[in-house]
C-alpha cells in the first residue's frame, strides 16, 4: 500500500512539474511579425511537450531557456532570442541575433494553443 501512494506520488508530481513549465512558457507564445527586407516576415512560438519552439519558413528551432531571463537560445541556428516587455509586464517583441543578422518582431497575436484534435493545428487566443 505504501508504494501504491509512493508511485502515485511521483506520478503527480512529475505532471504537475511538467505542467508549470508549460505555464511559465505560455507568455512567450504567439505571433511575432517581422518588418519587410528581414529574412523572415514572422515567427509562430508554441509550447510542444514543455519546450518553446518557434517556426517560420526558414525552419523550425527549439528555443532553449538561458540563465537570463527572457533570453533564449536558438538551438538550430546557434542565435539567441531576447524577448521585451512592455510596462505592465506582458511580452511586445523579440530581438532575434543569429551571426550578423539582427532583427526586431512586434507581437501581434495572442497565445497559441495546440486544437484539441490532437493535430499539429493550432488556435490563436486574443489577449
């Protein structure tokens, strides 16, 4: 009986970990566009398996948590990525640097949530 409440135990911890890193990344989801003559137009970042990705029609990348807060690295383009917040807090931009190329896109979308179909399509919340 001990290790039936043990087991189970762990099991909901591990959820419940694995669900707040999924939280914490949400403020970084949505749409970023890109001003014209950048080499992408936009980026879309989601949350998959508790991992902030982002794809545009480069490519998609992970987008690996640094020891700075709001700055990421771009695991497949060896960059990073800054995101900026406004005065109340909320996620406006994000300066993407890979070699020389340094671009800035405004959000201009919401949160980006997987559809629960279970498909790789997604739905955008308006905040």
């Amino acid at each position: 009986m001990k290790k039936l409440l043990l087991s189970l135990l762990v099991i909901v911890s591990f959820y419940a970990v694995n669900a707040q890193g999924d939280t914490v990344l949400q403020k970084y989801t949505g749409k970023f566009k890109f001003p014209d003559g950048s080499p992408v137009t936009e980026i879309n970042f989601t949350v998959e398996n508790g991992v902030l990705m982002g794809a545009s029609a480069m490519g998609s990348s992970e987008f690996k948590k640094t020891d700075t807060e709001n700055v990421f690295e771009i695991v497949a383009y060896g960059g990073t990525a800054t995101f900026k917040k406004n005065a109340e807090g909320k996620i406006t931009s994000v300066q993407i640097l890979v070699g020389d190329i340094n671009m800035e896109g405004t959000k201009t979308e919401g949160i980006l949530v997987k559809d629960n179909t279970g498909f790789s399509a997604y739905k955008v919340l308006h905040i």
